[in-house]
C-alpha cells in the first residue's frame, strides 16, 4: 500500500510541463512536503537510454508498436526503480508524463489502438495509477511555435510529426478525459505560466484538501 501521492503531468508539445512541475515542486517544499520530480521516458539511467533511442532524429524506421513497447518498457524500469521506492516513501511524486501519453501518442496519434497499448501498458504497470493527472491543453499551432522560439530546447523526432499527428494526440487527450473524469484535470495551458499555476494548485487543494489540510496549507 503506498502512503504517498502519485501526480502525473500530461499535454502536448509545448503545454509548459517542466515550468508547472518546477512551480509546483518548489511551492512544495516552501510548505514542507517530501517531492519529486521525476520524467518519462527517463528520470533513471536506463529509462534515459530508452529516451535516447526512441527520440533519435535518425531512427525514421522505427515502427509504431517497437515505440509503443519502448516507452512501456522504460515506464516500468522508472516505476519500479524510482517511482515505487518514493511513494513507499511517502513522497509526493510528481511525474513529467506517465501511461496517459502512450495511450494518446501510440493509441489513438499513431493509430494503434488505445486499448491495445492499454493492454501493454497494464503489463509494465500492474496496477499502478495517478492519485491525480493533470492534462495541460494547448493547440499544436500554440504549443509548436513556443518549441520552435525556445532555443535550449533540442527538436527530438516527435516534434518533427506532421501537424495533423499533434492533433491527434490532442484528440487522444479529449477521449481520455472522458474515459476518466474522476482522474484527469484539464488545465488551459494557452493562458500565462502563473495563471496555468494557479488553476493547478486549485485542482490540487480540491483533490487532496484533507491531506494538506493535516499539514502546511499550499
Ligand atoms: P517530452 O518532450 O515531454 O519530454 O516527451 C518526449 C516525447 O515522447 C514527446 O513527444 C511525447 C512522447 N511520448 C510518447 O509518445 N509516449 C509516451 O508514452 C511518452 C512518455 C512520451
């Protein structure tokens, strides 16, 4: 049984997940809660090599179902060498993508199915799921042209998937909601950082409002 909290964060390219995760990690440790952060695909080293091998600009011929299987396989490596571990803990964990992406990237973007890559996913996972996701919209046009004026950010080869893919993973995004209304939270994420930050914290307090109750409001 874990004691703690599994927060996972999801959108499309350019949504500003790694700037609410900092945010929100930071704000949490000024109110004294245990955090981290953590990244899909990566966050350990042998997820990271995982992320460098789908992500390679050069590997064009990589077929969608040897993806989709990658991704499961460096989400169960991450869970269970780091993500597992700190919820045992009693951290609050806050993931930088979790199964959500595969279901609306693989799934329903590149058209395998999401009950499909449900189906590989509940291998890697069992039966581990988010407390709470966080789902960051924004449209590609929106979210694409934020990537391509951040210059520290390296373009990886999903970023170079035609607009209509982008689309569908929005698309991917909106089925899920509906599938799972009680979990996921949509946060409009063309409005600015702090307004998107605000409206998170909201989220949170509305969802777990006994537990920070016990403890330093947020
Ligand atoms: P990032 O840019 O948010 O770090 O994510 C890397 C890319 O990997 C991004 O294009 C989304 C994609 N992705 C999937 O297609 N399926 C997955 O399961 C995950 C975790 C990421």
């Amino acid at each position: 049984m874990n004691k703690g909290i599994f927060i996972t964060i999801e959108g499309g390219e350019g949504a500003g997940k790694s700037t609410l995760i900092e945010l929100l990690s930071n704000k949490m440790h000024q109110r004294g809660k245990s955090v981290m952060t953590t990244r899909e695909p990566g966050g350990i080293l042998i997820a990271e090599q995982i992320r460098s091998v789908i992500l390679d600009r050069q590997h064009i011929a990589m077929d969608a179902r040897t993806e989709a299987l990658l991704y499961a396989a460096a989400r169960r490596q991450h869970l269970v060498e780091k993500v597992l571990p700190a919820l045992e803990q009693g951290q609050i964990v806050i993931c930088d993508r979790f199964v959500d992406s595969s279901l609306a990237y693989q799934g329903h973007a590149r058209g395998l199915g999401m009950e499909e890559v449900w189906a590989i996913n509940q291998f890697a996972i069992q039966e581990l799921m988010p407390d709470l996701t966080i789902y960051m919209d924004v449209s590609p046009e929106v979210g694409l042209t934020r990537i391509a004026q951040a210059s520290e950010r390296e373009i990886n080869r999903l970023d170079l998937e035609k607009h209509s893919f982008h689309e569908k993973v929005r698309e991917g995004y909106q089925l899920l909601l509906k599938q799972y209304p009680d979990r996921i939270v949509l946060v409009n994420a063309e409005k600015s950082a702090d307004l998107v930050f605000n409206d998170v914290l909201a989220a949170i307090e509305e969802r777990f409002a006994g537990f920070f109750a016990t403890d330093v409001k947020l």
